[in-house]
C-alpha cells in the first residue's frame, strides 16, 4: 500500500478518470531485456494507469511523493544530470528519460489492454508523472516545461492539495481520503 498513490488515485477518479494501482506489465521478452540491457529484468509496475474514456487516452502514471526529502529534481526526471546522485536517480524516472524502457513498457501494455478489450487499437497511450514534493522553484519551472514539450502530463503539488481541498466540499462519502479533507478543513486555528 501506498498512502500517496491512494490519494493520487481518488484525485484522477474524482476528474472522470478510469485508475488501476499496481499494474504489472506483462509478457516482457527476451529480447526486450537485451534492448534494455536488464537480463534479469523482475515484472514492472507501473504506479497507476488511469483511462481518461472522452480523449480515449491511456496515461502510465509516475507518483512520487517524497514528502519528507529532498524532492524531484529536474536533473534526475530529464535524465540530462551529470552528477552520480542525479544519474542514481534517473533510474527511478526511466518512464521519462529512458526512450527504450518507455517503448517497451508501452508496447507490452498496449498488447496486454488490447487482449483483455480494456482498450481499442486507436486508444492513445501518454505519459504522467505526479510530484508530492519538488526540490525547487527552478527544478519545477524546468519540469513544466519538459512536460510541455513532451506533451505529457506533469500534476504538481499545488494541484493535488487543491483537489484534496475540493474533497472536503463533497457530501457524505465513506472514504479515509474524503475524510480526512473533510476533517482537516475543520480545524480552526485556536
């Protein structure tokens, strides 16, 4: 279980999204491991999928919260860092630096959705990364407009507190989540 993607989750469902958490991407070859240059490659998880049924878009979705640290780092998602520590964590962000690890992890999902009908073949596949916690003001100016040119989605904190705070204005709904929101727009400063 992972608290911020459970937030993430209710977050897109609550903008009309169809969400999967924990998808494992199947039916990885042997020759998609030598492409990636991973022999003993374990079954990738993707954080959550999310089908958006008006845009007929499919987005693979990246949550990383790091509330308590350091924040994401412009250098590590972009893959264009020359320091060990921003070449440590590219790795976490391959889904965006890495064209390879993307094709695959596309293809074998497009194939593995297509065969179960959860998606049809002119269904568009994008890309989406969610940041609890961006290092600094210049990483995210970096990020937006890495996103932009990509055309892929980047969902920042702010926009995620502002949905939480959205929650609390819905009615009754038995959901920690909703809950909480509900909760914490209550408590007043003494």
């Amino acid at each position: 279980m992972n608290a911020f993607e459970d937030i993430v989750a209710v977050y897109l469902e609550e903008r009309g999204y169809w969400v999967r958490q924990h998808v494992k991407v199947h039916n990885i070859t042997k020759e998609d491991k030598v492409a990636l240059g991973r022999f003993s490659l374990p079954t990738p998880e993707i954080d959550i999928v999310a089908y958006e049924v008006v845009k007929d878009t499919l987005f693979i979705v990246e949550v990383k919260s790091l509330l308590d640290s350091y924040g994401v780092h412009y250098n590590a998602v972009s893959g264009l860092g020359n320091s060990e520590a921003d070449k440590k964590d590219a790795k976490r962000y391959r889904l965006f630096n890495d064209d390879i690890f993307r094709t695959v992890i596309t293809k074998r999902l497009r194939e593995e959705y297509l065969s179960e009908k959860l998606i049809n073949s002119k269904t568009i596949i994008s890309y989406a990364l969610v940041a609890g916690n961006i290092a600094t003001t210049w990483d995210e100016e970096k990020l937006k407009d890495y996103f932009v040119q990509k055309a892929w989605w980047l969902i920042l904190p702010d926009d995620i507190k502002n949905g939480i705070k959205e929650l609390s204005k819905k009615g009754w709904e038995d959901s920690v989540i909703v809950m909480t929101a509900k909760l914490v727009k209550e408590v007043k400063p003494s």
